[in-house]
C-alpha cells in the first residue's frame, strides 16, 4: 500500500469520527445527549446483569468500572460484568433514521477479482448475528448469456436512489436516510413483505420463525443501523454497516475480502476504499467502466460493478473447493460450461 | 308496511325460512362449523411457530392467501357493481336478484380481508397502518379503498334491507322476542310514509352511484399492489382494468351459482327463474369473451415482444412441465366453456349454466394463482439456491386449511343470513316479477325476445 493511500484511508477513517463528535455537541442538546448517554449504560448494565445471569462462572477480577444508572446515581460495578459488544452503539431513533450527515455512501464492487471465496458472507452474518442459512449478501454465478463466461457476482442490497422498496412500505418501516443507505425498522416494519415482492433483486430476507439469536442480543432495543436484533416477522436485509461508518471502520465484507473485490467509501468525497487502495470513485468507474446491475429498472442503484474483464481467477476456483451443498447451487451453470466448451 | 298481493305472496313464501332453521341448514352449518375449527388449528400454528408453517418463502413471499385475498374481494366488487347497476337502471327482472348480489358484496368484503391478514408477518402491529401510514404505498391505498367500500357495502345492504325489515317487524312472526327486537331497531322506525320513502330512495340511489366507480376504483388499487411493482407478468398498464374485469366476471359466475343454490334449497324458481340465468348467462359470455382478450392482449404482448424476463414467466406459463397444463385449465375453464355453454341454445338451461359458472369460477381462482407465483419464482437475479421450498412455492397444509376455512366461513355467512333475511327482497317486487301468476302480462316481454330471437 503506497503513502498516498494510507493517508487517503486516514483521513477519511478520522473525518468520519470527527463528524461523530461534531453531531454530537452540535445537532443535540447536552440534555438530550445525557439522555442517551443514561440510555446507553442503562442497556450495557442490563446486557451485564443477563450475561450474568447466564454465565456465572466469569470470575470477578476487581477491576471497578463507574456506571450512571437509569436513575442519575452513579454506581460501581465489577468489570467482569460488564458484556462488550462492538457494534452496539445505541442511536436514537430519529437519528437512525436520518443518517450521517454529509455522507453518501457508494460501493464499487470489482467482478475481476472475486473468487467465491465467501469470506464477505461469513464476516456479513458474523458481523450481524445471522444464521449461515440468512445471506444479506450472496455470491451469485452469473452467465450473461449462453456464450458468456460465467462470473461471480456478490450482491448485497443496492442502497438504491429510487428504491421500489421503500416506494412500496404501507408504514414507512424501510426508509431511505439522506447518507444513500436504505434501512429497516424492525419495531415498525408489520412483515406484509410487499418490499420483497417490490424489490427486483431479490435483496430481502424475511424472519419466516423465531430468529436464532445470541440470548444477550435478543433483548437489546432494536438498531437499525445493526439491524440486531432479528425480530420474527420481519424483513431484513444488507444495511451498508453505518454503525462501522460511525467508528470510522469499513464494513465487514469489505474488511474480510481476501481480494479487495469491495470498494466502499463517499460519494461526496469521491473517494472509495477496498482496505488496501483508495481510490477516486469517478475515476474508477470511467477507467474501468463501471456499471450498475439492471440500470434499465430506474432504481439507480448506488452499489456499482466493475465488469469481470482480465481476471485474476478461473471460474472453478470459486467452485471446487465447496462444501456439497453450496455447489448444488451453482451446478447448473457450471455444467452448462462444461457442455458447452 | 302495505305490501301489494305480490309482494304479500312473495313474503308468505319465504316466511318459513325466516321463522325456522332446518335441518339441512343446521347440517351445513355444522359442516362449515368444522372447517372453520380445522382452519383457526392452522392459524394457531402459523401464530404460535411463525410464517414458517406456510410454504411462502423468501422468493414468493405471498401465496394461497393473496390468491384467496384477490378473489373474494373480487367477488365483492363484483356484486356492488351488479346490485349497483341494477338498481339505477331499474331493471325490472333484476329486483329478486340484488340482494344476493349485496349479501355477496357484503359477505365478501369480510372474508376477503381475513386472508391478507393472514400473509401479514405481525398481527400485532396491524395499528400502525394507521398510525404511521405513508400515502405513496399501494398497500395504503389498498387499506382506505377496503375500509371504505366496506362501509359502502354495509350500507348499500342495509338501505336496500331497511324496508324488509319493516315487513318482518309488522308481520308478527314465529320468531324469538330478541329476533323481533332485532328487526324492530334495524328497520329504523320506517313505516312507509311519503317522506321516508323519498329519502330512502335518494339514499339507496346515491349509494349505487358511489359504489359503482367505487369497486372499479378498488378493483384497479388492488392489482397495482403487483402493477406497481418491477416485476415481469405484474407491472402491465392493463392490470387494472384486468382485474375489475375479471373481479366482474368471477362475481357473476358466483352470483349464478348462488341463485341455483337458492332455487333448489329454498324452491325460490319463481323468483330466480329461467330467464334470470339466460340473462345472466349472456352477461357471462360478454364478460368472459372480454376477459378472454384481455389476457390474450397480456400474454401476446409479452411473448411476442419476448423480452428476457417477461419471457421467462410467459414460457413457464406454457410449458407443460411447469404451469402448461393449469394455464390450459384457467382459458379452458374459465373463458371458452361459458361462452359455449351459453351459445348453444341446447345448454342454454340453468343447470349448465350454473355448472359452467362454477368450474369458471375454480378457474379463476387458478387464474388468480398463475398470475401471483410463477411471477415471484422468476426473479431478475438466478436464486441459486438448494432449499426447494425456497425456490418453488407449494402450498401447506395450513394454507389448504385456511383457504378451505374462508370459503366455508363466505358459505357460513350466506346459510345464516338467509335465515335472518329473504333471499329474495320482498318489498322491491312488482307484477313483472311474478310470471307463474296467470293474471297478468308477465310473460310478454321474455316472449317477445324469443320471438325476435326466433326470427334472427
């Protein structure tokens, strides 16, 4: 990684923190940021307490930790208490869906260079607590036509401009905040699933039972920004990660790619970054001819690819070595090749 | 109330259906009953274990119950605008027929609802399409145009009741005191005097006028909860006018089946005569060839222009190994049989008619089925994925037995609101709609179309 990117990456990471502090002290009250704050150590305390309850062989270690009660007391607890989760942050609800200000989030996804190698997936239900049968993001192999090689294709939800989904919402459950992300609102959202049916990408993935969740997870208030936790009933789907946004950090299947195929970052900053290079999102996607899946529909995704020209991997890289089971998904299309060559 | 000897007569008839129940009634009462029970088994397991119990996966989302939710709001419609057309044009044979069209309205417009409920995640949530409502969502529109044309259907039944029950409060029946009280407050005081009879009418007129335009604009609402998504064999600007029509044409088929029920359990073949199914069965032929264009039009469009994924629903649609062979039994069934039955002047009898208009009806509620899933099993995007359930919708087990609950709850309804009310309306009728009496003329103008017929 040459100097130039890194400090593109640096800054990039600490203009996101300093709009958080900024929001902080000047879009609220410091009566409303008390509020939250007390909010916020009230659910980390209860979070301790089940956790508690659950495991009680952690063993205290002495380590005393000030905690600000429901109440306005201060109170003192055992660390080992206390249950730590990255990706808690608790947002007000308004502020979930507002959005971070002076964002636009944007994704370049590079179809030269993904393998199948999963490891987006796997980071994507890690990151949000997910079954492995729940795939907000998912591999696809694609094969344009009968002539065509066939490709990998990852697609998560396309965070679109003119989303048919959130047109469609009876209750204003999915919304579209002014940083470009689409997000859910699991307390709302009344599961009529007409967003799935609305959303020509087959982004949505709907709670047909009682979610598996980690027991500590279940009963936190619901996030929008996590999508955690998962409420039965309920459409879920790819939230862009705005909580890692806020942290400054890239979203997980950004992070987990082994090939660098995501590239995320801001529209208004024109900058995207796949971890390993920054880069000017306009100029990739001139350079590069970028191009957003089934542009035709008007949905004006904001999630762009990068056709799969020059690539770095034979198809069957990403074939060969799965599991049983994942390959009788993509069978058809790899023995189509097969026939055809 | 005065009633004239007709009227007189036609209330003496149907008095006993009133005054007891039966015993063939309390049979299928029970019958339904049981179904009923069988069906609320079904709906505690998809409340107590989730949505899960149903077929509906991730890729078609919604199944038997949109299909049954289509359909019996169809008929609903179906039966506003028939009553509704009825009435205004003061068609002299339709009196002994609106109000089995207006109990179908009515009764349908309960049932209908039930099943999109049912494909609702969260019951407990349903409030807040009231509380958070966001006017852009055809769903939202969807849930003011029911709630609306509920209200109308409500109405329209009770005005055109309103004088009936007069008849029944002032006819001392053999009936409970609760019943007798019960008709005494729902016949609002009405006695037939100049004033009140004006004001019903203007009502009832009124009423018709609103409901017409009414279901045609909640029959179009309703397909634009598909036409206005993205989606190939769904989002088609004939959508609309597709379902008011086929909302029309199924209404009628159920309206003459219900007619053929009445007539035979309840000997009601003066009042729902020959000439009612002739009639209505011409009404069927102009809407059945209508509906036969409208979905040549649809798939025409989409199979010559073949655009990829438009094709690609048209060519499971009919190709045997996938919905051939239902497609086959939908245009069959559903549009070539009625016009044939009824073209021949040989079947050109109730008994065929009615026997075409209910398997018509069957097949368009397949119809109904072969425009929701095979659209939501072919996304844009290849699903690729190895859980069958997820990529081809079949029906459960509890899906067959709410559906099966719905229809025996809309049969429940009709059973007992026979029994609280005349089948046919007692206070509408005049000398015309009496043709078994030999003291007047009403056998001319049936004639005189025969002759013309005869003629032509």
């Amino acid at each position: 990684m040459d100097e130039q990117s890194v400090k593109r990456k640096q800054s990039l990471i600490t203009q996101t923190s300093a709009m958080k502090q900024d929001e902080a002290i000047n879009d609220k009250s410091r009566r409303e940021f008390l509020k939250t704050a007390a909010l916020a150590t009230a659910i980390t305390a209860a979070c301790g307490s089940l956790a508690c309850s659950c495991s009680s062989k952690k063993e205290v270690i002495g380590k005393k930790v000030q905690l600000l009660s429901p109440d306005g007391e201060i109170v003192e607890i055992d660390s080992a208490y206390l249950n730590h989760h990255e990706t808690m942050s608790v947002l007000a609800q308004h502020e979930q869906r507002i959005g971070i200000p002076g964002k636009k989030f944007v994704m370049v996804v590079d179809l030269a260079r993904c393998k199948n190698a999963r490891k987006c997936v796997s980071a994507c239900q890690k990151h949000h607590y997910r079954p492995d049968d729940k795939e907000w993001l998912t591999v696809k192999l694609m094969q344009d036509s009968d002539k065509g090689a066939p490709y990998w294709f990852p697609k998560q939800c396309f965070h679109c401009d003119n989303p048919p989904c959130v047109k469609v919402c009876p209750v204003d459950a999915t919304f579209k905040r002014q940083d470009g992300i689409v997000l859910i609102d699991n307390d709302r959202c009344i599961g009529c699933k007409f967003c799935m049916a609305a959303c020509p990408y087959s982004t949505r993935v709907f709670n047909w039972d009682e979610p598996d969740m980690p027991v500590d997870i279940q009963h936190l208030e619901y996030n929008a920004e996590t999508g955690v936790p998962a409420k039965v009933g309920t459409v879920e789907k790819c939230d862009f990660c705005p909580d890692r946004s806020r942290e400054g950090l890239l979203p997980p299947c950004v992070e987990a790619c082994p090939n660098g195929v995501f590239y995320f970052g801001d529209e208004n900053e024109d900058t995207v970054t796949n971890g390993d290079e920054t880069l000017s999102f306009t100029q990739l996607i001139k350079d590069r001819a970028g191009y957003r899946f089934l542009e035709e529909l008007g949905t004006k995704p904001r999630v762009y690819y990068l056709p799969p020209k020059d690539r770095q991997f034979p198809v069957e890289r990403g074939y060969d070595n799965l599991p049983d089971t994942l390959k009788a998904r993509f069978k058809d299309v790899m023995e189509g090749v097969g026939k055809k060559s | 109330m005065e009633l004239n000897t007709y009227q007189q007569e036609a209330f003496n008839y149907q008095r006993p259906n009133i005054e007891t129940f039966g015993k063939k009634n309390i049979f299928w009462s029970v019958f339904f009953l049981l179904w009923i029970i069988v069906g609320g088994y079904a709906l505690y397991l998809q409340i107590a274990k989730g949505h899960i119990v149903t077929g509906m996966r991730d890729n078609v989302v919604w199944g038997l119950f949109i299909v049954n939710f289509i359909f019996f709001i169809g008929l609903s419609y179906a039966g506003a605008i028939i009553g509704g057309v009825l009435h205004l044009l003061k068609v002299p044979w339709g009196k002994p027929i609106v109000r089995l069209a207006q109990m179908m309205t009515l009764i349908s417009v309960i049932v209908g609802p039930i099943f999109i409920l049912l494909c609702v995640g969260r019951f407990d949530r349903l409030h807040h399409l009231f509380i958070y409502p966001r006017i852009q969502s055809p769903m939202t529109w969807d849930v003011m145009a029911v709630v609306t044309f509920f209200a109308g259907a409500v109405l329209f039944l009770y005005m055109a009741l309103i004088k009936d029950f007069a008849v029944y409060r002032d006819a001392k029946m053999n009936i409970p005191a609760w019943k007798q009280k019960l008709y005494k407050i729902l016949a609002i005081g009405y006695r037939g005097a100049a004033s009140q009879k004006r004001h019903l009418l203007i009502s009832q007129n009124l009423l018709a006028i609103i409901m017409i335009p009414l279901s045609i604009i909640v029959a179009s609402i309703l397909s634009w909860i598909f036409g206005m998504t993205l989606r190939p064999g769904w989002h088609s600007t004939i959508f609309g006018p597709y379902f008011v029509l086929g909302a029309l044409y199924s209404g009628l088929g159920v309206l003459i089946v219900a007619m053929w029920v009445y007539r035979k359990m309840y000997k009601l073949g003066d009042y729902f005569t020959d000439t009612h199914f002739t009639y209505l069965g011409y009404g069927l032929l102009v809407l059945s060839a209508g509906y036969g264009y409208f979905t040549f039009s649809e798939y025409f469009t989409d199979w010559f222009g073949s655009a990829k994924w438009d094709n690609e629903v048209i060519n499971k649609l009919f190709s045997m190994k996938a919905y051939g062979g239902w497609t086959l039994f939908a245009n069959a069934a559903g549009i070539l049989l009625p016009i044939l039955i009824v073209a021949i002047p040989g079947t050109r009898k109730p008994g065929y008619i009615s026997l075409a208009a209910f398997v018509m009806v069957i097949a368009l509620w397949v119809k109904r089925y072969l425009i929701i899933v095979p659209t939501l099993e072919t996304p844009a995007l290849p699903m690729q994925d190895t859980r069958m359930e997820f990529v081809k919708y079949s029906a459960t087990w509890p899906e067959w037995a709410l559906t099966f609950a719905g229809i025996a709850t809309f049969l429940l309804f009709f059973t007992i609101m026979s029994k609280f009310v005349t089948v046919v309306p007692v206070t509408g009728l005049e000398e015309y709609n009496f043709p078994h009496t030999p003291h007047h003329h009403a056998h001319e103008p049936v004639a005189e179309i025969k002759e013309e017929l005869q003629k032509a």
